[in-house]
C-alpha cells in the first residue's frame, strides 16, 4: 500500500528536510502535497486526500491544532513535528498516531510512518466491511441483487435470499428464502467468485453456503450444518479450519 503524505510546516526548509527523510528512509510513501499553513492545508486536504498529514504545531497565523477546527472528522492520521515537547499532551488528545521532535531522528521517524502504515490498514479494512454489511441490510437500502441464466432467459433473486448452492456437475442448484430451487447452467465455482464479496463461504466440494442462513454447526471430521430450510451440508474436512475461521471472524463483526 501506497502511503499518500502532506506535509504541513510554515519553514520551506523543514519541508524539504521532511521530504527528504521521507523519501530515502521510509518505502512505499508518496508525498503528495506540501502547505505552509493551516489554510493551505485544508485545500490541500480537499484536493489530494493524503491518508497521513506530517503537521508542524508552532505556525505564526494558527497552530497545526486549528486544523481540527476546520475539519472535525478527519478522515487522515495524524503525526505532530514540533521542536517543543510541551505540546505533547495536546497531541495525543487530538488523537495523533505518533509526536516527533525537531531536528527529525530517523529511528523515530521510521516508526511513526509504520505505525501509520497499520493503522491506515485497519480503517480501510474497517470502512470496506462496514460499507459491505450497511449494504446488505434489509430495509429503505436497495436490495443486492443478481442474475441467474435459465434456459428461458434470466431471472433476478436478492443475494439475501439465497441461502445455499450444490453444485450438480456442471450445474448448480440455488435453494432461495421464498421460492422453488433453481438449477442454472454455470458450475459452482463461477458462483463462489461472484458471491465471496457477499460473505458466502465454500464449505464442500459441492456446497456453498450463505453464513446469514446458518442455524447449527455440528462437530464431525469435517462437520455438518444446518441451514434454515433444515438443509444438513456437509463440510469437508480440508475446508473445516477456514470454515471456523470465517465464521468467527463474521461473529466479531457484527459485534
């Protein structure tokens, strides 16, 4: 992952200093935009949406804390580079990821852009699985849905309705909420790439199942589900631990 960075500092020369160390010291950044003040700073922002803002404190118009008030939910992190340490307390209550002093240390340096790196990380991951569980909420949201060739045409189902699919050779059946069982002609694996963005897990050779319709797991060399049309899937056994693991890790989220 690519690391967007401004830097925010009213000396060209501490920019410049930043830069530099930035660029020889740490890998995968890119300094996209640099701003002498708190006001360039948020067109800046507006602009290049940096995921880390390198911001100096003690400016001569508005210190780098005035840049909170102009955007009070930051949707970047956050490292302080000042020359007073007094400071220090006000940072971490503006939340910052890291505080480091003038004249820059590598070592401190280094750290702070790798603890950025993680951090940044995890609010991706967090953003991308809240927008992925908001989207499949009933309700006023428009229901997610997908196309299923027959031999008459297409018909559309919600994502939310399907509750499993069993591959049948080269085709595979869908078993659905409020309707029949239908029999398209696309293997099951074509289905497991088109439904894994939804939370669909391959449990078996033949079975691909929609954890939201999950009701038992029972214990076995590889184990049985119940699904809640009283279905009993198998799960292989070479499947179990990744089986388990999904469903832990579905568990949490919804937490």
């Amino acid at each position: 992952m690519i690391l967007s960075i401004l830097i925010v500092d009213d000396e060209e020369g501490s920019r410049k200093t930043l830069r530099h160390f930035l660029e020889r010291y740490c890998t995968d950044v890119q300094v996209v935009a640099e701003a002498d003040s708190v006001a360039t700073a948020v067109l800046e922002i507006e602009q290049h949406k940096p995921m880390l803002v390198f911001l100096d404190i003690n400016m001569p118009q508005e210190n780098g804390f005035a840049l909170f008030n102009k955007i009070p939910k930051p949707s970047f992190q956050t490292i302080f580079v000042t020359a007073y340490d007094s400071y220090a307390l006000q940072a971490i209550r503006q939340q910052a990821i890291d505080y480091i002093l003038k004249p820059l240390n590598v070592k401190s340096l280094t750290e702070a852009v790798e603890r950025a790196r993680q951090y940044c990380t995890q609010q991706q991951l967090a953003e991308r699985v809240g927008d992925l569980l908001v989207s499949l909420q009933p309700g006023p949201a428009p229901k997610i849905k997908i196309d299923l060739p027959t031999t008459n045409g297409f018909i559309y189902v919600s994502v939310a309705e399907i509750i499993r699919c069993e591959a049948l050779d080269n085709y595979t059946s869908f078993h659905f909420t409020d309707r029949k069982p239908v029999v398209v002609c696309r293997t099951l694996g074509h289905y497991e790439t088109v439904l894994k963005d939804f939370g669909f897990i391959r449990v078996h050779h033949q079975h691909l199942i929609n954890p939201d319709h999950l009701l038992q797991y029972q214990h076995g060399r590889g184990g049985t589900l119940l699904m809640s049309d009283q279905a009993e899937v198998s799960v292989s056994q070479r499947k179990r631990e990744e089986f388990l693991k999904s469903i832990r890790i579905k568990t949490a989220q919804k937490k």
